[in-house]
C-alpha cells in the first residue's frame, strides 16, 4: 500500500516546512469547524462546569474531569469571572476550553509527527499526520465538552514516545501519573509495556493474542467493580445495549474510516508491524466490548483516542513504501 499518485510528486526536504503545514492544517479544522462548535454548547459546557463543581453532576463519568474544571475556575478567576454563571462567564470558559484543547492537539500531532519519521520518510509521515488531523472532526461530532481528551491524548503521544526511547523511568511513570488525572484510559500503556518485557519463550501471535484477551478481563473488571460499590447497573449514565446494537453497522463504518488502513495492514503485513504495536492493536476487542455492552455510547468515536497513538504510525508504515520504511530499534 502506497500514498495515492498525485500525492507522490510532492516532496517535502525540510522538515520545519512540513511540520508548519501540519500546524496550518490544524489551526483550519480548529478555528472553522472546533471553535463553532464549541460557541453554540457554550451554555452546556458552562452548566456542567458548574454541576461538577458544585457535585450536582448526573454522571459519575463527569466527576473525573473535576482536576480540570478546578483548573480551568482557577484561571477563570484570575480573570475576575469566577462564581454565578454569566454570558461572560460562558464565553471565556469556551474560548479556555478550545485554546487548551487546541494547544495539547498541536503537541500531539508533532510527537506523533516525530514518532512517525523513525518508521518512514519525512513525507509519509507528513501526509499521515494530515490524514487525521482531517477526521478530527469524526472524533468530535459528540463531544462538546471533553476537557479531559486533549491533555490525555497528548500523555499518550509522550508515553509511546518514552517506550520507544526505552526511556521507562520517571519520565514515563510521570506521563502516566498526569494522564491518570484528566484521561482513564492510558491504562493500555502498562499493559501493552508490560506483556512486551515479559520477554517469555512463546511465538510473539501468542504474546499478541493473550494480551488482548488480557485486555479483555481488565475491561470487564473496571466495569463490574464500579456496579457493585454503586449498586447500579448503570453507573456511568450512558446507554442501552439495545441502542449501541442498533447503531452497530454505523460504529462499523466510523471504525473502518478511522482504523481500516492500519487494520487492513496489520492483517497481511503483521510481522512488518513491530510488536509493541501489534500488542496496542489487539485491545481494539477490549474498547469493543466496552462500549458494546457496559452503557458506553458506542458511536462516540472519541472513546478510541488511545488506540490513534498507535494506529497512526502503522497507517505511516502502511502508507509508505517498503523501502522508505526506517530500521526499528
């Protein structure tokens, strides 16, 4: 699999070039279609800020973004907005949301930018990165107020990048630490590392599948635990599994949009695709299973954010031809 032939004549030879027209293309999506769509939820966004802090929130899910929110009060009150509720008050925290959202994304792309170049050519890497930058916007349809995703997807971007520097001392604990405030779901990263060090005498297929399956129960248990402290069985405030079964061919095409490149790679080209990353790819069944059955909406693609740290270097890999494709330490 190759980039499209009137994509091939274009070179980049700087990479500073390349990596402002990265920036350009996100300061588009972000200030023409991000910035909109957060003006028009900006009373939303404020009435949630407010439910979390006052702890009136419906869903217990909400009550992890409430680091966040204390931050965002916090530089809200420096600016003298702090307390009731105001049209003004609505405004600045939108405008502090997207700048902030806008700000980690930026970083995210440009280690993923410098991930990408250790695998290809400068512009494969180039062009992948611009490939979902263009479908952000599949990943925010539903998500108007997520103060959480941004720092997490960028400790995600920082925790790959430590891995594969083999740089697992306090600055990867320290990434993990920070996401665990605004972001859930870096609890991969430990998993995926650790099956990689086990270092055990099995064909690396095995290794693939038990740390999917692996995946599988920890799902499972971080889901049962939180029914029996609440006793509910829907403590996240989500959805039904009848309605997650009735979106289900669309979730199908949302994912093979997203992720059909890099899955579609790893199924004829796996042993091209080094183990640390086929390892992340098998917890694809793990986000499934959670959003199919245990309430969350399964439409909300932005739920598979963890997985793009990994599935956008293979789609690098896929996308750029096999003699571009740079020793892997």
């Amino acid at each position: 699999m190759r980039l499209p032939a009137f994509i091939q004549k274009y070179e980049y030879t700087d990479e500073r070039h390349a990596y402002w027209h990265l920036i350009f293309a996100l300061s588009i999506m972000f200030i023409g279609f991000y910035l909109p769509f957060c003006w028009f939820f900006r009373d939303k966004q404020l009435l949630l800020h407010t439910e979390v802090l006052a702890n009136t929130a419906k869903s217990a899910y909400q009550y992890q973004q409430f680091t966040t929110e204390r931050i965002f009060e916090f530089i809200l009150r420096i600016g003298g907005l702090a307390g009731e509720a105001t049209a003004q008050k609505a405004i600045a925290l939108t405008l502090l949301y997207w700048a902030s959202s806008f700000v980690c994304t930026a970083a995210y792309f440009t280690v993923l930018f410098r991930i990408c170049q250790r695998f290809v050519a400068l512009k494969t890497a180039c062009y992948t990165c611009l490939f979902y930058i263009i479908l952000l916007p599949m990943m925010w349809w539903d998500n108007y107020y997520h103060p959480g995703d941004a720092p997490g997807m960028l400790c995600a971007a920082l925790a790959l990048q430590a891995v594969l520097d083999d740089n697992r001392g306090w600055r990867y604990l320290a990434t993990l630490f920070i996401s665990s405030i605004f972001w859930e779901k870096l609890f991969l990263f430990p998993l995926v590392t650790a099956a990689l060090d086990l270092k055990l005498n099995i064909r690396p297929k095995i290794m693939v599948i038990l740390t999917g399956m692996l995946g599988v129960v920890l799902a499972v248990v971080m889901q049962v635990i939180p029914r029996i402290i609440s006793g509910t069985d829907r403590p996240y405030d989500g959805t039904t599994l009848a309605a997650n079964l009735a979106v289900f061919p669309i979730y199908l095409l949302y994912t093979a949009i997203l992720y059909g490149i890099p899955v579609y790679y790893l199924w004829k080209r796996s042993a091209d695709v080094p183990l640390l990353f086929r390892l992340a790819a098998w917890q694809i069944p793990t986000f499934l299973l959670i959003y199919l059955y245990f309430s969350g909406i399964l439409t909300e693609m932005r739920a598979t954010m963890v997985l793009l740290v990994f599935m956008l270097p293979i789609t690098a890999m896929a996308l750029g031809d096999s003699r571009q494709i740079k020793t892997i330490g």
